[in-house]
C-alpha cells in the first residue's frame, strides 16, 4: 500500500532497485513449488498478458491452446483452465460489433462446454472491468449494475452471463461435480513490454511536449501485470472463494500524477499546462466539426476518472496484492527507455 508522497531520496532509492529489473521479464513468483504434475491450460500465450503469466507459473506445466483447438476435448490430466484469449478493445473503431461476440463470447462459451465436459476443476476467464461499465461515476464496486456501451464489454458480459448460466445448468444435472468459476474483471493492465497509452504518453513527456489539461482533476485505476499474475496463481495454489472479482491496484492516480511520476523517472521537470477547462471543451467541439486530433471523445477519454475497488479481491485472498500502483507504473515507465 502507498503511503503519502515520495521524498526524494525514496524516489531515487526505488528507482535504482527497479532498474535492476526493467530490463528482464517478470519475475518467476516465490513459493513453495506445487505438484510438478499439475497440468493448466492456458489460451492466449502469445499476448502480453499471456507471455507474463506462463513466466510467472514456472511451477506448472503449461500447455497453450491455439485458435482452432477451442472446439476439441481438454486433455485428462488438465487441472485447470485460463480463458485469455479475446478481441482487444478497438479504440480506432474499426472492427463491427459482431467481431467482438464471436471472439469474446462464442469462443469463451465453446471453451466452458469442453471445460465441464473434462476432469478440470477451475476456469479463470479474463473479462474486463468494460463488462460492467464504460464509465465510472465515483467507485466502480462488483455489486453495481452492469451496464456496458460498447460492443466490445457487451460481449465480455454476455460471455460471463452465458458462463455462469453453463455452470448453473451443470450443477442441476451433476451435483456432486466440483467445478469453480472464476470470473477476473481487471482494469487497464500494463508492465514492460507493453507499448500502450502509456508508452505515447511517456515518448510525449520525452519531447518536452507540455500536457494541456492539467485543470482537469481525474482518477484512474490501473493494474501491474505482475499483480494480476498474481491474483491467478492464488486461485490456482489454494482455495479461493469462486465468482466475479475485479483486479486493480491498490491506489488509483491522476493524469497530472502519472506525467508528474514520468518526468520525474526521466530527470526532467513536468511540463503540465492549466488551461481554462472551458476554452479546452470549446477547442474539443471545433475539433469535431474540423476533424482535429482532440475533440469531444478523446477529450472524455483523457481527462474522465475511472476507478475500480479491489476491495472484495483483497477481503477473498486475505493478503494485499505485491506491487504498489506507484512502484509498478515506475517499473513499466522505466522499460520503455530500453
């Protein structure tokens, strides 16, 4: 947990010791090995997440399932499933709305059929924090109502709707069944390698281009990808209360924060402009009619609050989760100078 601000002499003291990692992959997680046997199948290895998590579970065996494998029977000695795989969110909007339920929908209930059909007990599935809303009005909590706008969380929703229904019909028929969903909504993930939003604001900062919205207040949530690994290896190694919980780090963080914390990592002076927030809305409304690069959209984007309580996941691990938000964003900061 964060704990007030950072003197100077604790920002350069957590810089020299994360630099000594930015430049390696995330590091295999410490704890007593489990059976060498156990066997997780895990679909999307090759994306970002996918990549750190097989790292991260140096202790199991791995098998990856490709793209046209999601209609075949789980192997036997399958201990459990990770659901990765899935359609990004496209924030160009390029892709039709019908792309994102065959992926993130068809394919996550074509998985979850072959999932109780076989002898595997767990099923993590990926969803997202877009499942349950676009946007977030004071504190994001599991027990609001889902009300997601956009193609790409309706089908994260319908996906663990049509999941739990699965479930629900499976235990009907066989009660004695042990079979335990999890359903993981995380907010935005990032670490090194990760060539994100983060990245362009980070390569924005390195060009002494100055930040024109710092009279906005906002705050957002994010995720270390080391966290979230976490987070599933907890439910594979021990007993963790099935259901739906979002993962974010502890402390969400400003916009001015976040260039504040970049400069800083770069010895340089944030260079964060307070312009009246009215003349910015006006430039945003000619942007649309002029089809310039800010307008009312990506103004929204850049300046809304967007925070999420991990709280029930803290309360169901009953431990804090290993990275700190300002220590895990200085870690992926830090990559992007290599």
């Amino acid at each position: 947990m964060d704990h007030g601000p950072w003197t100077k002499n604790t920002f350069n003291h957590k810089i020299f010791n994360i630099q000594q990692s930015a430049r390696s992959q995330l590091p295999e997680a410490r704890s007593n090995p489990p059976n060498p046997k156990t066997i997780i199948l895990i679909s999307g290895t090759s994306g970002f997440l996918g990549t750190n998590l097989v790292n991260y579970l140096k202790d199991y065996q791995i098998n990856s399932l490709q793209r046209g494998e999601f209609d075949k029977p789980i192997a036997p000695e399958v201990a459990a499933v990770i659901h990765l795989a899935g359609k990004a969110h496209d924030v160009k909007n390029t892709s039709g709305a019908e792309a994102y339920f065959e992926v993130n929908t068809q394919l996550s209930i074509q998985l979850f059929e072959r999932f109780l059909q076989s002898n595997a007990e767990r099923f993590i599935f990926i969803s997202s924090v877009k499942a349950a809303a676009d946007r977030v009005h004071g504190v994001l909590t599991e027990d609001m109502p889902c009300a997601p706008e956009t193609p790409y969380g309706q089908s994260k929703y319908q996906a663990e709707l049509a999941l739990e229904k699965l479930l629900g019909a499976h235990r009907a028929q066989h009660p004695q069944a042990d079979k335990q969903l999890y359903i993981l909504r995380p907010c935005m993930i990032h670490g090194p390698g990760n060539k994100g939003n983060l990245n362009l604001l980070y390569q924005m900062i390195a060009k002494g281009i100055p930040y024109p919205l710092g009279a906005f207040e906002n705050q957002r949530s994010f995720l270390s990808v080391e966290n979230i690994c976490f987070v599933i290896k907890e439910i594979l190694d021990r007993p963790i209360a099935p259901g739906t919980y979002q993962v974010a780090d502890n402390l969400p963080l400003s916009t001015n924060e976040l260039i504040a914390l970049m400069a800083q990592a770069m010895g340089k002076k944030a260079n964060i402009w307070n312009i009246n927030p009215a003349f910015i809305n006006a430039l945003a409304k000619l942007g649309n009619i002029l089809h310039l690069p800010l307008n009312t959209s990506r103004l929204q984007k850049l300046t809304e609050s967007y925070v999420v309580s991990n709280t029930k996941l803290i309360t169901a691990l009953g431990k804090p989760l290993p990275v700190e938000s300002k220590q895990g964003l200085l870690k992926t900061v830090l990559s992007f100078r290599f």
